[in-house]
C-alpha cells in the first residue's frame, strides 16, 4: 500500500497491489476510483506478481534543452516475473489516477535475473548516485544458502534519463536458512541511513556507513524514524521470538527493557510519525492482528481484524500505511541575531515564512534543530526552559521567537522528547505553532518534511 503525493492529490488516493492489479482507493470512502490498473496488460509482464509499493515526493526534473522543467510524481512496485526475473515498476501517479485507459509505465527495470522482489522504498532527498533513487530488496532461495540484497535503482536530473542499477549489497545467509516472507527496508524522512534487516542472518546493516547491529533473531521488516544523526530510532520485527525490538542504533542497545510481544507471523510495520514517532504498528499475518506500541510505552491490546477460528489467518494482513496529512514547506528558514526587545543586548531569533502553503494560517510549523559546532550560544545547546549550570541561552528564556509572515511570537524552546521510552536527543524543537483546529497529526510525516542545514554567524548580523 502506498498514498499519493502528487500536489493535485495530497495523500487522498491510496495504491494497493494484489498479484498483477494495483487499485486506486479514494482515502475518505475506501471506494475504488476507477478499475484496477492491470500491469499484466504491458509487453513482457504478462503473470508478473507486485510485492510491494512505495511513491516518491513531487520532483522538479529539467528538460535537456533547458527551456523549462517538469514536475513529476512517480509511484513504484516491486515485481516477479513468472521466469523469476525481479523488476522495479515505475508508473506516473497522475495518469494512474486521472486517465483510466491510458497506459501509466514509465520504466521497467531489470533489477535481478534470478530472484523473488520483495518491497521498494523510495529515497526522500535528492542526492548520492541519481537524482531519485529507490531501493529495491530481494530474496534468492538455495537449498544451500539462499541469499537477500538491497540494489539501488535511479535516474538522473534530465526528464527523460533512464533507470538503471546503480549499487548492490548482498547478504548470503547461513547454509540450510530459510528466506522470510519478506524484507522491509527502513530508512528516516529528510535523511539517509539506509537499513537492511539480513533475516536468519540476525543483523541490521546500515548501507550507508557500513556499521551494523547483530544478534536481533530474525528481523525482517525495519522502520527508522528521527530528524538526523543522534536521534534516530529503529524499529525491527524480530521473527524468530515474534516480537518488536526498539534500538538505539549508535550503540545497538535497546530502548525497552524487554522486546515488546506481537502476534503469530509479524510482516509488516508502519510508524505514526516520520521526525517525532508516536506509535509504531505492526501486521500479524497469521493471527490476523494488528499490535501497537505508543511513544510513552503504552502497549494496546492488538487490533482484531477477523475472529479467532484456527490455525489458519482469514484476513492475513501483509502491509500497513498510515495517511499523511496535508503539509506545505517552509521558506526563508534563518537564524538571527537581533536586539528585537530592544534591551541593548542582541537576540537570537528564528525567522521563517510559510506564506506559500495552501492554508497558510491552518497548519503547524516545526523546527527541530542540533548544534554542529561548538558554538557557546548555539540556541539548540542547551535546554533554555532549564538551563543547566554554566549554559546560557541569550534572548531565549523569557523571550521566545518571532516568526514572520503575520504568525506572532510566541514560539518558545523546547527539548525533543523522541524517545520517552529511553535515551537521549540531542535535536532540540524550536517554533512548535498551531494556528487553527486544522492540526497535522505530525508535521515531520515524511512527505511533509524539510530539512535544512543552518549556520549562524558569531558577529552581528
């Protein structure tokens, strides 16, 4: 399941995949916008089963004369060929969604001869080897040691440019192990810190920085949320003990004193929350269950999909999403130092202009920020409401932002409770405002999140 994010439709039409259909469902009634969309019907997927989807943020691609651009918002499938081939599906979002009839591929690619796709996942900033880029994770059986990988499929800033493989890490599993059901890749909004669970192997590998966390069972599916480095939390389904395990990725322990308990087969896992998480939910296939776990601790009782009637699931959920919220960016993003009192001493305020949102009075604005330097009143440095000894936060206590664009001040420095559960963040959250009953449900959703990269001068301005 995926959600749309082209501008035209923010999050109102969900994609599901189901052996070669994908439906287009309108969000607010669950009733199907047009007829399934048969991939079956192009040239050479003819039996072709889709085994995951995911849809990227709106991308401005250039034209190669240089005239103009082109805005375009793709959706992608992971799929197998009944010859055992792995593709990735790219298809345009809008003519899925407007032009029943009309052929929406845009691309085929060839990811592997000879394996089973398992799920996608689109990157959601521009940058490394392509423009976009997406991930694909695959599984090859053996009757001596079968094997997963993650590749890396983009494209290049030119409409128009092709897909192509662009890196692969393999992961051969011990000899006589079994390949899971699947294998979800996990990786933060706004970010990278790309992690592949290794199944029967037991580890998280992160692709990026190589480092990797071992002994966790069987994780098969991974959710990583948090703004940036320090605060990222990783959330894996051990299937082994069918449990769901909270990490601290920069040191592998674990938030929880103990992995919290699911139900029979867990597959898939979603958080509510891409920057500031606030339940993370999980699928259990066999028992046709859904368990969550909240951002203070609170384990629910499970979600019942279907009543217990035997060994067997009779809805068997395999996938989870959760909707985001409508959201818009955020321009002219600074800090600066000004004696905006004025008392004779300069301030440090926060600057910001949202004036281009679509309801620029009724959505929340969050910052998160984390000093990179060590800068003595770098306002993300301490915690201004409670300084401790020896910091101190010039023209914050007392004084709180101002915002631009008719907003108010108003807007005060608060830390960043990411992990309630345990352990420390060093991203503090500046500017948390809600200006109408219109509230997002999480502003850092991760396709309603920016990030920017901030310096402040030590002289004035």
């Amino acid at each position: 399941i995926a959600f749309s994010t082209a501008p035209d439709h923010p999050a109102t039409v969900a994609f599901v995949a189901q052996d070669g259909l994908i439906s287009v469902l309108d969000v607010a009634t669950g009733r199907p916008r047009r007829s399934p969309y048969d991939v079956r019907g192009h040239p050479g997927l003819a039996g072709v089963t889709l085994r995951g989807l995911a849809t990227s943020r709106p991308r401005w691609f250039d034209d190669p004369t240089g005239g103009f651009s082109v805005l375009r918002n793709f959706l992608f499938a992971a799929a197998t060929l009944p010859s055992g081939e792995a593709h990735l599906l790219v298809f345009d979002q809008l003519t899925m969604i407007e032009a029943p009839g009309v052929p929406a591929l845009v691309a085929d690619v060839l990811v592997d001869p000879d394996a089973t796709a398992f799920e996608v996942h689109a990157l959601r900033t521009p940058g490394g080897d392509g423009f976009l880029r997406v991930w694909v994770t695959l599984g090859r059986p053996s009757s001596t040691a079968p094997q997963i990988a993650a590749v890396l499929v983009a494209t290049d800033r030119f409409f128009g440019d092709p897909w192509t493989v662009r890196r692969r890490h393999d992961v051969p599993l011990a000899i006589g192990s079994t390949l899971p059901p699947t294998i979800g890749f996990g990786n933060p909004p706004g970010r990278e810190a790309p992690i592949l669970p290794t199944g029967a192997d037991g580890r998280l590998l992160n692709l990026q920085t190589r480092g990797q966390c071992s002994g966790l069972g069987e994780p098969s599916a991974v959710a990583v949320t948090g703004p940036g480095p320090g605060s990222y939390t990783v959330f894996a389904i051990d299937r082994q003990s069918e449990t769901l395990r909270v990490i601290n990725p920069l040191d592998c322990s674990e938030y929880t004193s103990a992995p919290v308990g699911l139900g029979r087969g867990p597959v898939a896992l979603a958080t509510l929350g891409g920057l500031r998480w606030r339940a993370v939910f999980v699928a259990n296939r066999d028992d046709d269950t859904i368990s969550r776990l909240d951002d203070d601790g609170t384990i629910h009782a499970p979600i019942v999909l279907a009543p217990p009637g035997g060994p067997a699931c009779t809805k068997c959920p395999v996938a989870l999403g959760v909707v985001p919220r409508a959201g818009c960016g955020v321009d002219g993003l600074e800090i600066v130092r000004d004696d905006a009192d004025p008392d004779g001493t300069p301030d440090l305020q926060l600057h910001f202009d949202k004036t281009g949102c679509p309801q620029p009075d009724a959505t929340e604005v969050v910052v998160q920020c984390k000093c990179t330097d060590d800068v003595p009143d770098c306002p993300c440095a301490c915690d201004c409401l409670a300084p401790a000894p020896g910091c101190f936060c010039p023209g914050f206590v007392g004084g709180g932002f101002t915002a631009s664009s008719g907003l108010g001040p108003g807007e005060t420095l608060i830390g960043l409770a990411q992990d309630p559960i345990g352990g420390e963040n060093p991203w503090k959250e500046l500017g948390r405002t809600v200006n109408s009953p219109f509230v997002h449900e999480d502003a850092g959703v991760a396709d309603q999140s920016w990030i920017y990269d901030l310096t402040l001068d030590t002289d004035p301005p």
